[in-house]
C-alpha cells in the first residue's frame, strides 16, 4: 500500500536549491552594495520558482511518483521543464542577466536555435519507454532526467524573457512552434495503450487504472503547456500591437 502524504525528500536536491537560493541572496546583496536594487518582485518571482522545485522534488509528490502514479510523474517533468524555469529567469535583474551573457557559452546556450532543439530532444527522448523505465529504477539516471528538464526550461525560456534577445514576430514563431512540435508527445501517451510496464505493476492509488493514470497525465501535460505557451504568445502579440518606441521589453516584468 502506497501512502500519498510520505515524504521522499532527494537529499542532493534539497542541498542545490538551499545553495542556489543562498547563491541568489548573496549576488543580490553584492549588487546593492553596487547602488543596483533588485526588484521585490523579481525576488518573489526567483523564490517561486525554487519553491516549485522543492514541491516537485522534496514532497509527496516524489514518492508517489516513484512508487504508483505516471501521471504526477508527469506532472513533476512539467514543473521542471515548464513552470520553474520561466519564474527562476524572470527572478533575474537586468544587471544579473548582462552578467550572465557576458559569458559566451551563456549566449550559445540560450540562442533560440540551440534552446529550441534542446527542449524538444529533453521533452521527446526522456519519455521514450525505455528511457523513462531506466530512470525509475536507476537513483543517478533520475536526478540526470530532473536536471535535464530543469536546464531544458531555463535555456528555452530564456530568449523569450529576456528583453533584447527576439523580435517579436520571430518570438511568436518560436513559441507556437515550440507548442506544435511538442504536443504530439502528449497526443500519443492520451491515445496508446500504458506505455510504461513500471506503472503496470505498480501499486494503484485512488482506484486509478495505469490506462486512465497515463490518460490523464498526458491531457493534463497537453493542456498545460497549451496554456502556458499561448498565454506567453497572448502578451507577445499585445505587446507587438502596443509595440512603441521603446522595441522589444520581454515578456516578463521591469528590471
């Protein structure tokens, strides 16, 4: 019998978030000695995001995910890929972000092209069968998965966030294109039979059938990122019509 309130904390990632967050605290702190503030809400914003992290990795959610259901498996990829990035980036100064890209592996990283194909290898090989099975039963392969998909949301929301890097028409391809080239993962785990023996013959919780687990996961994951990426295209296409002297600002907030 799985219990759905145990706890199955990932030690090594309770270390990084706490290092990075103490990391954070202590470039924003350099900075004002700098005469450079950080926004509240660029601070709020970067804590949310660690704070989805450790809901992912450091709660319940990792053991049921571990032990019965496919579904908030799915959900976990879709906090690391989709929801954390975008809030870690947005966390970001101005200041922060032109320290960033002073490096250029930074740069290479975060070019829409490289972005782009990494995303989409990270979403589709990750969820090949064979892939995922070796990941649930090999500790090592499951942290390499949580922080492929991590890195994978951080370098693809990265040109979309950040002011300067798109134009917006080529933003608004780059996110559409992002939702048509990836939904088709979703499409085939909603419409095949259960796809990962692991959840087969694991145990079930709340009567759910390893067919309507992977069922739901899959329509929640493709409902998720269709939010996601269109309300991001919606503020994009608004800001193009309301596009002024000042170009380009982001998608996210002011620095």
């Amino acid at each position: 019998m799985v219990d759905p309130w145990r706890i199955q904390a990932d030690p090594e990632w309770a270390a990084a978030i706490a290092i990075v967050a103490l990391d954070y605290a202590v470039v924003v702190r350099a900075w004002r000695r700098r005469g450079v503030e950080t926004p509240g809400l660029r601070i709020a914003s970067f804590a949310a995001g660690l704070l989805l992290i450790a809901v992912a990795l450091l709660s319940p959610l990792e053991h049921i995910a571990l032990t019965s259901l496919l579904s908030v498996h799915l959900l976990q990829n879709v906090i690391l890929a989709d929801w954390a990035p975008p809030l870690l980036v947005l966390g970001l100064s101005a200041a922060m972000v032109a320290a960033c890209e002073r490096r250029r592996s930074i740069r290479l990283l975060t070019s829409p092209a490289f972005a782009m194909v990494y995303w989409l290898v990270a979403w589709y090989v990750l969820h090949v069968p064979a892939v995922y099975g070796y990941a649930l039963t090999h500790r090592w392969a499951l942290g390499v998965e949580h922080l492929v998909f991590l890195t994978a949301g951080l370098v693809f929301w990265w040109p979309v966030l950040v002011p300067g890097r798109m134009q917006p028409w080529p933003k608004l391809a780059y996110l559409f294109g992002a939702f048509v080239a990836a939904a088709p993962v979703a499409l085939a785990l909603a419409l095949t039979h259960p796809q990962y023996s692991f959840y087969v013959h694991a145990p079930r919780l709340w009567g759910i059938s390893p067919l309507e687990d992977q069922q739901l996961g899959a329509i929640a994951m493709a409902v998720e990122q269709a939010v996601i990426l269109f309300a991001a295209c919606s503020v994009v296409f608004l800001r193009l019509l309301a596009e002024d002297e000042a170009g380009d600002a982001g998608v996210g907030f002011e620095a």
